[in-house]
C-alpha cells in the first residue's frame, strides 16, 4: 500500500449552464479553471443540447436544484471566488443574487444577455433582476452588446467604453471589464473600469469565428487568478492574455467552427523543457558534423519556438550563439529561452502565416550557397532590405517582421530557406525553417554537404 500525497488547491466555483459541445459554459469553465491549477466546483443552472453548429434545445433547472447546488459547494468547499455564466430565467438571478449576499469571496458576473445572432436571450424582468446580481459583484465582464442592454449606450469605441462601464458601476459592482470582441477593428481592447482607474487591454484580432465560449472563458480564468489571490487588474490582464492564445490556437473540431483552447497555454508551459531539448540535440548534431562552412560572420542561432508560442520569452536558443573555432563549431554558452532575438523574432513572425513552423536557423549566404540551394531544389523565398519602407525601416527590429511578411504572406506552403541578401552593414542570411528539429537538422547537413561536393 503506498502512501497518500494529496495537494491543496485553490477551490472555484462556476455557476453556469452545461454545454453539450464543450466549447462553453460549465464544461469550458472548469477545463479553464484546471488549465489555471484551480480545483473547479460547480452549479449548474441549465442543460443545452448543443455543438459546434448551435444549440438544438435547453432545459432550465428548477430554481431548488440550483439551490441545492450552491449550499452543497459552499458548505463543504473554501471557495476563493466564482464566476456566473448563462442564468436563463429571473428566478434563477433572483436565487444565485440571494446566495451571493453571503459570499465571502469574489464574484465575477458574465451576463449571458444577448445571443451571437444578436437576439435577446431574457425577458425585460430578468435582464433588471442582473442589477441586484451586479451590486454583490467584485467585477463585471459583458461584451459590447449586453453593456448596451445595461445602459442603452452603444459601445463603438473607448470613450463609449468607459461611459458604459461607468454606467453600470452605478449598480454597486466593484469593476466592470467592456470586452471589446464584438467591436469591429485589427484590435481587440477590453476596457476595465473601476471609480479610479480606467484601464485597456489589447490583443490582436484572431481571423477566425471559432469564438463560442469565450465570454465563458475570460470570465472563468479571472475567477481562477482572482482564488488564487491575484489582485483584479493583473487577473484580468493574464485572463485576456490566456483567451487570446486560446481562440488563436482553437480546436479544429465539430463541423461547425470549432472551439476555443483551454488547455493551449497549460500545453505550452509543458513544452517548455521539451522543445529545449530539442534545440540542445539539434545543436549537438551540428557541432559533430562540424557544420562550419555554414556559420556565418554574425554566429549562428538554432530557435525552437513552444507549440504556442507568441514571445521571444517562449524561443529556446543558444546563449551567445553558435561560433566557428580552430577544430569546427562550438556553441558558446548553454539553450535557454529568450536567448535569441533576430532568429526567433524571425521565427515568430513565420509562424503568424504558418503556425506549424517551430525551428529556424541562420546559416551564411553567398553565391555558393545559392548555387547549393538550386541543386537542392528546396521551395526558396527572399526579400531585399532595400524595399522595406522608411516607417518599417525607422523602427528598431521591425524588419525580421516585414521580412517574413515578403517571404510568406503570398504562399500556400512555406519555403524551405528564406533568403535576405544584405545590405551595407548587414550580413547576407539564408534562415532556414521547419516544423520539426529533425527536419531543420536535415537540411543544414544536406546543404552543409552539398557545398562539400
């Protein structure tokens, strides 16, 4: 018999309808509450048969089960704060506001008020009943439309924004989160209003309607940061960081849009020390084929970027780069993440046209590595600095991103070897990219050997 070793964990609560498709309420809760290392308890208020094409029917639970549900939680659980999603009727805010009276932990309040289609989803009575519900709140996050149901303003932009948000702090709720989703624009800025503060969060806007969920999401992974003690702001400041990765790296599933990826930033983390070791054997790879008739005068880098990757700070390469010696090639320091700043920047700019790419190198380029690279016959692309525009120019590391717009934008598949010829004061490159350190490792020694032949 072996001996127990239980954990402690902070405790959450949702207090939402089940969603038969995963993509939302109680199921996306708790899997964002797990992806956070948050123990998930819940309450659930309705059940929907739906997937990824819409919800085919709902089902309300009496107002007594939901009852039950939330002494059953708070008496037995320390819950260190809740979220509420889809309350369907009047008497079910009615009952989770009496219940919230008594709660000593904070509230977050997403109010489920307004369908994607547009349409209302409660009667006039319940959407006054919310306004009880918000007054025993720590924070609000309702998107544009179900702020403009609160307070009949129309939010368009961020003076509308913080009107809304003002407005609704009128009810007694501590803070109010204007999500920006539904605002059309390049960015998504969610607006957190307090009677102090007024503060924006911007994301780039994702190209994609695999969406449904996240409201629930953001809401439930404020309410995991907030038990685990974090103070409002950064809370929602890593929730709307942890929701931009998860509806940029959705699930491909269901024959509708898909659904969003609550486990994206967990699995990154994971990845880490994986993806480490992979740019550390690729590296040994290269020092035993002694691969120095490719390094060239600047160093070279080998970059692995996680699966999700979307910073410098989440690119392993090599510390002071790769560098020719006396006997071959030698890298001068050990893998750590961060470590690169041209490569990986290069990398990540790639992989906003082909996310799948993970590995690059920059090898030396000139006329014989060329030649190399036609006998190869690999998918070659380049671009020439002196067509960078002057505003790309001006700006300091803007052009690895404008240089992977040339090389990438325009492709169905992505090159092989991108080819940037320099200009005065700038050595000529050759970065080479891959899905894979096998793949990536493979091609420098083809070309290493192809300029020995």
């Amino acid at each position: 018999m072996r001996t127990p070793a239980p954990e402690s964990r902070p405790v959450a609560l949702t207090i939402a309808g089940s969603d038969s498709g995963g993509g939302a309420g109680i199921q996306a809760d708790l899997a964002t509450m797990a992806a956070h290392g948050v123990f998930g308890t819940s309450a659930i208020t309705a059940v929907t048969a739906q997937n990824t094409r819409g919800v085919a029917s709902s089902h309300v639970l009496p107002v007594e089960e939901v009852d039950a549900q939330l002494e059953a939680v708070t008496d037995d659980f320390a819950v260190g704060a809740a979220k509420t999603g889809m309350l369907a009727t009047t008497e079910v805010i009615e009952t989770v506001a009496d219940h919230a009276q008594d709660f000593d932990f904070p509230l977050v309040v997403d109010p489920v008020m307004v369908a994607t289609s547009g349409d209302r989803l409660l009667e006039p009575e319940a959407e006054r009943a919310y306004e009880d519900l918000l007054g025993e709140a720590t924070v609000a996050t309702p998107n544009a439309d179900e702020a403009e149901v609160l307070t009949d303003i129309a939010v368009t932009d961020e003076a509308s924004a913080r009107e809304a948000g003002e407005a609704i702090l009128e009810t007694g709720v501590d803070a109010v989160l204007i999500k920006g989703g539904h605002v059309p624009g390049e960015q998504v800025r969610d607006t957190l209003v307090t009677a102090e503060t007024v503060r924006a969060f911007e994301h780039p806007r994702v190209a994609t309607d695999a969406t449904h969920g996240s409201g629930c999401t953001l809401a439930a992974a404020i309410a995991a940061r907030l038990a685990k003690g974090e103070a409002l702001e950064p809370a929602v400041g890593g929730a709307t960081d942890f929701l931009a990765r998860a509806v940029r790296h959705y699930y491909d599933v269901g024959e509708g849009h898909g659904a969003v990826n609550h486990m994206a930033a967990l699995r990154n983390e994971a990845a880490r020390e994986p993806t480490a070791e992979e740019v550390q054997a690729v590296v040994d790879r290269f020092v035993d084929a002694d691969v120095s008739t490719l390094v060239p005068e600047v160093g070279m880098n080998v970059v692995g970027a996680t699966p999700y990757a979307d910073s410098v700070a989440e690119t392993a390469a090599v510390e002071g780069r790769i560098t020719r010696t006396l006997s071959g090639v030698k890298p001068n320091r050990g893998v750590r993440f961060g470590a690169s700043s041209h490569v990986a920047r290069f990398l990540l700019s790639a992989r906003e046209f082909f996310p799948g790419l993970r590995f690059a190198v920059n090898c030396r380029f000139g006329a014989d590595v060329e030649t190399a690279l036609e006998t190869l016959a690999w998918p070659v692309a380049e671009y020439d600095r002196g067509q960078q525009p002057d505003e790309v120019a001006a700006v300091e590391d803007s052009t690895m991103g404008w240089g992977a717009r040339q090389a990438f934008e325009e492709r169905d598949e992505p090159p092989a070897a991108v080819i940037d010829r320099g200009e005065i004061g700038k050595e000529a490159i050759v970065k080479l990219v891959a899905a894979d350190p096998e793949t990536l490792a493979e091609r420098v020694l083809a070309l290493d050997r192809e300029l020995a032949d």
